[in-house]
C-alpha cells in the first residue's frame, strides 16, 4: 500500500474513475472507493471534502485525460487524418474487448445519470468533450483542412466515436467501431 498522500489521492481518483465508467454514478458508492483504492474514507473525505460529486468530477477529468491520451496516440500514427481516426476506432476496439466489453467511455454513465443534477460533474463532462474535440480538430487543422471544417468535423468524429463504442459495448463486438472507422475516414476525405 502507497503511503503518500499523493499516491493515495491519485489510487482514488483511478479507483473511482474505473468503477463509475462500469458502474455509473448512482451504482457506485464511497465505500466501494475506499475500498477499491485501499485507502480509509477519511483519506477519500480529506481529498474530496465535497464528497462523491467533487469526487465523480475528478474521476471525470482523469478519464478526459485518458481518453484524450489514446485519442492522440491514435491520430498521431499517420499523416492523413482520416487514416489516424480509422486508428483510433481500432484502439477503442482492442481496448474495449480487451477490458470484457466493459470499459467504454469513461465518463458516459456518469454523464447521463447526473445530467441536469449536478453542475460540479455536468462541468467536468462538458469540458472533457470540449478538450476531445479539440484534440481532432487540431489534427485535421495540422492537415490542412479549414478552421471551421475542422471544428465541425471534429464534433462529429467524437460524437460518432461515442456512439460506436456504446454500440459495440453492449453488441460485446468491434464492428460498430471498424463500420464508424470506415465511414469517418471515407467522411473526412471529402473534405481534403
């Protein structure tokens, strides 16, 4: 077991982020936090005073910070924007078998059962895609395509990415993923 105060925040906070992309905001619990992250709830109320909202918007930014992360590393293995999304479909889809089908988006569950509910993590979500879409459309700007193609373009590669990976979540199949993969890629060079 971690000893540092930050470890044991950042055990939180992944423990957290893992169980409400499964579970969803009302199926997880602060118990069950602790717990999964070995650290005693006075850690999980020392670190998030404002208890499981404060502490569901973490997660949520943790999970931005994830997605985010393959997002690039999807984009940046080619040149050709449509060709780097068609990657990402792919990763989205190892990813998701890999896990049993159950890790899709991290912050999907969370996002549709607090709508309307709670501002704190209606925040964080609505920032998480604000940074997903710009992580696009800084690729397809960096490929030439005009400001205003890019911005919408990029809305719908992530919107199109959340559907198909829902779709193969509960189909347990990467086709939806390979089928959006194909057609964004056909999409996008429409436009180059």
């Amino acid at each position: 077991m971690k000893t540092t105060t930050t470890g044991t925040r950042e055990r939180i906070v992944r423990a957290t982020s893992r169980l409400l992309q499964r579970q969803g905001y009302e199926g997880t619990g602060i118990k069950q936090i602790s717990r999964e992250a070995e650290a005693t709830l006075g850690s999980v109320y020392h670190f998030f005073p404002g208890g499981k909202q404060e502490l569901a918007a973490a997660a949520i930014r943790h999970g931005d910070l994830e997605f985010a992360g393959m997002l690039r590393e999807g984009l940046g293995s080619s040149e050709d924007p449509a060709e780097a999304v068609t990657a990402c479909t792919r990763l989205l889809a190892v990813a998701l078998r890999e896990s049993g089908w159950q890790d899709g988006c991290p912050i999907t569950s969370t996002a549709l059962e607090t709508v309307g509910r709670a501002p704190v993590i209606e925040q964080a979500v609505v920032e998480a895609f604000a940074n997903w879409r710009a992580v696009v459309e800084e690729k397809l700007l960096a490929a030439g395509l005009g400001a205003d193609d890019s911005r919408e373009l990029a809305a719908t590669v992530i919107s199109a990415l959340e559907g198909a990976e829902l779709a193969a979540q509960v189909a347990r199949s990467e086709e939806p993923l390979h089928v959006t993969g194909k057609h964004l890629a056909r999409l996008i060079g429409t436009y180059r």
